[in-house]
C-alpha cells in the first residue's frame, strides 16, 4: 500500500519558487496605437495595463518608415523594457490584412506570452485576426488583470461582469482604455530597434482617404469633464445651441446618445455606448439621455454622473449621483449662465 506525503516545506518553497518564475517569463508585446505622429491617449492605459501582467513589456511602433518619428519619441519616454519599430508602406494606415500575420509572426518569432492593445476600433479589427492565425481566443475589453492568465472582463453589454482563465500558451487582449490609468512619462529613454517588417501579409483593400470631424475640444476617450445629449434635445439645432454652450462652459468633450447620433444631432464619433466610445470621466453630464441599457455600458464608470431630465422615472436617475428633474431647455441654459459667471 502506498502513502501519500504533505509536500515538505522545502517542495512548497520550490513550487512557489517555480511559480514566481513563470511570473517572471511573462512577456507582453503591446501594439501601440498612435495618429498624426502621435501616441492615442489609450495606448498609455494600455501600457499600464501590460505593466499589470508581471514580466517585461515590450512596445511596438508599425507604420511607413519616416512618417512615426514622433511617436517613436513620445513612446520612449514611459518605461517600456524595450521598444520596437517595424516600418512598411503596406503598414502605413494599419490595414488589417497587411498587419494581422505580420504581429502573429512577431509574436511566435519573439516568443511572447502576452499580446495587448486598446479595446478601440483598431484593436476589434486587428487582433481577433491575429488570434485566429496563432490559434488561440482573444480576450476582449480587459477591465482588470488578476495574473498573468486571468483577466476581468464585461460581458451582456456592461451588466455582469466575467472573470476569464485562459489557459492559452498565448494570450492575446484589448484593453479598456477607461478602466486604467495612463502611464506617465518619466526621464530615462528605452532604447528603440528600428528594422524592416517581416511577414507583412498581402493587402486585401486598399486605404483611399478619411475624413475626421475636427475640433477645438477635448478628447472625448480621454476628456476629465463629458456633457452628453440624447434624444431629449429634439434636434441639432438645440443640440447646439443647448449641449455644446454647457460643454464649453465647463471645458467638457462633447458626446451623445445612440439616439441622439441616428437622428443627426452629433457626429457618429461622439457617440458614447455599448456601440460607441466607452468614457469613465470625473464628471458626466447626461442631458435628456433616458438610460438605455446600451448608453450605460459605455458611461457607468464615471466618478460623478449628473442626470438632467424631465421624466422622473427615466433610468439614468438610478446611476446618476445629482439628479435634476426638470426642462431641459430652461434648466441647462441657465446652468450655463452661471457657470459662466462664476469665471
């Protein structure tokens, strides 16, 4: 007959040992998403997010050789273990098709364990792609990292919120910028290796132009203040001459209800929601927005949400921490006033 043993104290040490090993080896390979020769504020919650997994972080830089040395400058200044800059014309405007074998092959050549970037509209086109060539699942809209394998993460649009475990060799993740600081630039610059992209996959579409709603405000990702409208405002006449005075006065970005966009009161970029841009501020101002369960998910986060609306029963006032029950178009032009008074 045979016994079984309690693992001496100095196997338990050993196991533990090997563990924080593991923890060690991990290594995060972070595409760093960046526009007009500029980081995007989400790439630095990103970082953060990397720095979270344990192990080193390694940033990555794609695009046409010449046309991302600003990036390359910024990136280098926010604590990065190493950096790498992959140029190609066919990488110019990070094409899916171009991109998605050309990160698989960086990731096995380089022997990562860990693939991250925003949860933005480039990551969701990016990296489900990648995931599918190395064979693994993607884990999508990271709000918190527990260890190197287990990931939180929301799931039926924001109302339950799931922990993951993947026991993939290869874990491949968006982050949720809104869930995670920025990472602050410090004083010591990470060394950057600057080569020609290999296995850059063939292009199945080819980039013609955008067009980008340009404008003096903030930044809705990443703005401290956010004043929304919603269909309440009835019209983009009033939209603009009720929700964006408001915003002005107190240096908010701008957004809008799903509502508010199909009806062409606000730009599809403001949008904020499950299908929109996901904002945690310090301050949210909901403007004849309902609360439909879609604007919640993208907006519950913040620190302070203040509800404006004249039906009592409308949604937004169970999360709201200041309620105002009232017309809009009398309540909010006379908040603005005296906010503007009271510069």
């Amino acid at each position: 007959m045979s016994l079984l043993r309690a693992p001496s104290s100095s196997l338990s040490q050993s196991l533990r040992s090997a563990s924080s090993s593991a923890r060690r080896n991990a290594s995060t390979l972070i595409l760093l998403e960046h526009r007009d020769n500029k980081l995007v504020p989400a790439s630095l919650n990103a970082i953060t997010a990397a720095k979270k997994v344990g192990g080193s972080v390694t940033g990555l830089i794609v695009g046409e050789a010449g046309t991302v040395d600003g990036v390359v400058e910024g990136a280098k200044k926010f604590g990065l273990d190493s950096l790498l800059l992959r140029t190609s014309p066919d990488l110019a405007h990070s094409l899916a098709e171009p991109l998605a074998p050309m990160l698989a092959q960086l990731v096995k050549d380089g022997n990562y364990t860990h693939l991250a970037t925003p949860h933005s509209a480039l990551g969701k086109n990016v990296f489900p792609r990648v995931a599918g060539i190395l064979g693994v699942q993607q884990i999508s809209d990271v709000m918190a990292i527990q260890s190197e394998d287990t990931f939180v993460r929301p799931i039926y649009a924001g109302n339950a919120i799931s922990t993951v475990k993947s026991s993939d060799a290869i874990k491949v993740f968006t982050v949720r910028a809104a869930s995670w600081d920025a990472a602050v630039a410090g004083d010591k610059d990470t060394a950057v290796d600057v080569q020609e992209a290999a296995g850059v996959g063939k292009a199945a579409a080819t980039w013609i132009s955008e067009e980008l709603t340009v404008s003096t405000r903030p930044d809705l990702g990443s703005a401290p203040s956010v004043v929304s409208g919603g269909r309440g405002v009835k019209s983009k006449d009033s939209f603009d001459s009720i929700i964006l005075p408001l915003a002005d006065a107190l240096g908010a970005a701008v957004g809008a209800s799903r509502a508010a966009v199909d009806s062409g009161y606000a730009d599809n970029s403001q949008q904020v929601g499950q299908t929109g841009k996901v904002v945690a501020p310090q301050l949210y101002v909901a403007v004849g927005i309902s609360g439909a369960i879609q604007h919640l998910a993208g907006m519950k986060d913040s620190k302070t949400i203040v509800a404006i609306n004249k039906d009592a029963e409308a949604p937004i006032f169970q999360i709201a921490d200041i309620g105002l029950v009232a017309d809009l178009f009398e309540a909010v032009p006379e908040l603005t006033k005296k906010l503007e008074a009271s510069k």
